[in-house]
C-alpha cells in the first residue's frame, strides 16, 4: 500500500518548487502511515524488538555511570525501561536509547546503515508518556521517523559513515526529532525548524565502536531528537531549511556524496519500514560480523569441525564491508562484539553465540587461541559495500592441518527467526516481563501506551 496524505498537498512523488526542507516537513506532516497495515504491524515487531533489547540493557554498568553522573532520577514522571525509578523526559529519552543498544543486539536497517528504532522509540515513549499520545500515535510517528532516518541515510550516500560517522547518532537525531513532531502534531513549519534543531546536535563517531560510549550514542541522539522537537514546538528558533543550500546537512556530512533528492523520492511508496525492513539481530553483536557467523554455524552444523585440527580461517568482505569491525585483537567480549575473528572463533568453539558470548569478561584460552588464526580480506572485484544491501557478503574458509578446507559464502543476513524465543532469552524470562510482546501487538489507545509503559517500568533482576 502506497502512502497517503490526510490534506490537499500535490502527491507525494509529485515534483515541487518548493526547499526541500520544507517539502520534507511537509511529508511528515501530512502522510497517513495508518492506512498501511504492513506498516503498522512492522511498527509493532520493532517495537516489541526493542524493549527486549532494553530490558536486557537496563543493567548495564556503564548505564548507572551515565544515570549517576547526569543525574536527572527521580525528577519526573517518565518510565526507565528496566528500572522502578522514573526520571524526566530527556532522561528517561537518554537512559532508554542506551540500554537498547547497549547489547548491540537491537534492529538495523541498511538505508540508515545504522540503528533507527533504538534512538527513535525512546524519545517517542517520553513524548508520549509526557502528552498522553495514544499506541497508534506512537507507531505511526515511529514509521514516518524511521522513513525521514532512512531516506536521509541514502540521500547522505555511503561515504558519511565511512569517513567515520555512526549513523544511528548522526541521523537517530534528526529521525528522532521527525517522530516526536508528528507524535506532538507539530505544522511544516516548525517541523523544518525541529529537524535543523535536531542536525546541529547531530554528532558521533565509529572510533568509538566497542566502548561504552556506542550506546552513549543511541541515547544522546533520543534526547537530542526529542529536545529539537520540544523546542520548536515553543518557538524556539533555528534555521528552516538545514537541508537546503551550499552549507546544508548535505555538504557538511555527505562527503561529496549526497544525493539530497533521495530525501523524498518514493516517500512511503513503500515504507522503507516495510521495504528494505529491518533486520532484527540474531547475534548480539555488530551486524557486520552477522554473514560470517552464520557462515561459520552453518558449517559447523554439517561437519564436525575438530577447532585443534583448524590451521587457518579467512574472511573476505566486500572493500568497506568490515568498516565497523574495528577490534581484531579483542581482550573480553565486549570487545568482540566489534571483532570478526572473535565471532568466527567462539562459534566455532562453541556452537552457538548468546548474550553470554559477549559479556564483559575475559575470552577463553581456547576462543583465544583460534581467534588468533583468524585473518580478514577484502575482494578487490566485489563492489564496495553500501547501503545497497546486495553489496553485502562474507566469504569464511577454514583450512586444515591435513591440508583440506570448507568454505561458505553469505550474502543475506537471516536475522532472527523467532521474535517470541528472542524475548524471552533476552528479558531471562521474566514473568513480570511476558505479556508485554501482546501488549503492544493489541494496542490502540492512550490507555493501552499507559500500561504498556506501566508493565515496562518494573526493574530487572
């Protein structure tokens, strides 16, 4: 089902005179998401995604560093996800986005090359927790956030991440601030106004991947997203057309690259929450290590694989397809949630790679060992990874004292098969935490986010 607008405006894909920052906020305004069921249900898989991710989050040391330092608990009335305080919003926005990511486990999409629902979905519960929003609100408001993160994600092209930004900060700003102003129902012109709010906090870097300031990422760009878009909503001033002209969005962050049409062009016809979707991960760790796992698992499940008698394994991206895989020499798991040669090794040792595998404790001397025989290549003829999904692969050979070897290629991220199995495992089963997958694929009203919300602020234990 294609989008629709709820006004007179020209149809989406019609060409218009007017900025495209404008032209931008005026979809945001105006498209009508609920009129797509595929879309909505999508919205509802995401969602119930991401509060497994957060619930397993919300312990996370470095989450009670960052709450502890800021302050902020105890000073209003909005849920921490995990957690029986309450804080206020920008907080609870803050706290809630780093706890999704704090696993690495929570859900991709390759548009954004990047992480939309665990920057978008804070700063939307906040909102709507602080303005009585109904569950519909919330999911429309999150698939025309999601649509503005992804289509500026391809609009930006490839190069912004690799020069070194992380996208789900970069853009989970500006896609956060796209949501809570549709959710705030905010006019064009201070939506064009709440996104160039939510640009110039934008900020975020890849040396940072495998540190605790990575999910730091995700929570900053909730809140920054969600400021934005209170801000305008007041009247606060800023430029209304951050995506427009020769010091745009565009030529700060695009490297050269950018291609600003693709901003709007087939706007909603299809959601790109609906096409590409998302992958939701069935690893928790970096996305780009996901074809060489199962790779490696699947080898293992057709051979018995003796890890003594491996003399050597390679994998072989795509150039830039392991651009995030900074860790090669990892020294506990949470390092080799960035480490190819971590994965490959403990699913080889192991069999299987749990949130256990990538806890913050020492590597085991077997993984150790063969971690350390691990090498990475790039295949000059391949070309180069983008947010082209079909530009992705992993080519995993395992080589042989005696000589032979087993190789396997992925191409395709299978994700996770079972969004119920995944929950559960993530949230340690829970009780207090079960009926929350059916609360939020029953939900329609403001009373069904506020027990929702309710059930979700109850602390993991």
């Amino acid at each position: 089902m294609t989008a629709s607008l709820t006004t007179s405006s020209p149809t989406t894909n019609t060409p218009t005179t007017q900025s495209l920052t404008a032209d931008l906020a005026r979809r945001i305004v105006a498209s009508d998401p609920l009129a797509d069921a595929e879309a909505v249900q999508a919205a509802r898989v995401a969602l119930v995604d991401f509060l497994a991710c957060a619930i397993a989050g919300a312990t996370d040391p470095a989450l009670a560093i960052l709450l502890d330092t800021l302050g902020g608990v105890g000073a209003g009335d909005a849920t921490l996800i995990g957690r029986a305080a309450r804080a206020d919003v920008f907080t609870a926005a803050l706290a809630n986005g780093h706890a999704g990511h704090a696993l690495d486990y929570d859900d991709v999409h390759a548009s954004v090359r990047g992480h939309p629902g665990t920057v978008i979905f804070p700063a939307l519960l906040a909102a709507a927790e602080d303005s009585g929003a109904s569950a519909l609100d919330l999911l429309a408001a999150h698939i025309v956030g999601l649509e503005t993160m992804a289509r500026l994600g391809l609009a930006l092209g490839s190069r912004h991440y690799e020069i070194g930004f992380h996208a789900t900060a970069t853009l989970g700003s500006i896609g956060a601030a796209a949501a809570v102003a549709r959710l705030l129902r905010l006019d064009a012109g201070q939506i064009a106004v709440a996104l160039g709010l939510a640009a110039t906090q934008s900020s975020g870097l890849r040396l940072q991947f495998g540190y605790d300031a990575k999910p730091w990422h995700a929570g900053f760009a909730a809140k920054a997203g969600l400021t934005a878009a209170r801000l305008a909503a007041r009247g606060f001033g800023g430029a209304p057309d951050a995506f427009d002209g020769p010091i745009s969005v565009f030529s700060a962050f695009g490297a050269g690259a950018a291609q600003p049409d693709l901003a709007t062009r087939g706007w909603g016809e299809p959601w790109q929450i609906v096409t590409p979707g998302l992958i939701l991960k069935e690893f928790p760790c970096c996305t780009a290590a996901h074809c060489a796992a199962e790779a490696v698992l699947g080898l293992r499940a057709d051979h018995a694989i003796d890890p003594d008698r491996i003399a050597a394994i390679t994998a072989s991206f795509p150039p830039g397809g392991d651009a995030a895989l900074v860790v090669r020499r990892p020294t506990n798991g949470v390092e080799g949630r960035f480490s190819v040669e971590y994965v490959i090794a403990s699913a080889l040792v192991h069999g299987d790679l749990g949130v256990t595998t990538f806890a913050d404790r020492p590597i085991p001397p077997a993984v150790q060992a063969l971690l350390n025989r691990v090498e990475r290549h790039h295949d000059p003829d391949a070309p180069r990874m983008s947010n082209d999904p079909a530009t992705r692969f992993t080519d995993v050979t395992i080589r042989f004292t005696d000589g032979s070897s087993l190789s396997r290629r992925v191409n395709r991220i299978r994700g996770a098969q079972d969004l119920d199995a995944k929950f559960q495992d993530a949230t340690n089963r829970d009780p207090r935490f079960a009926d929350v997958p059916a609360r939020v694929f029953a939900m329609t009203t403001r009373d069904d986010l506020r027990g929702l919300t309710a059930a979700l602020g109850q602390p993991v234990s």
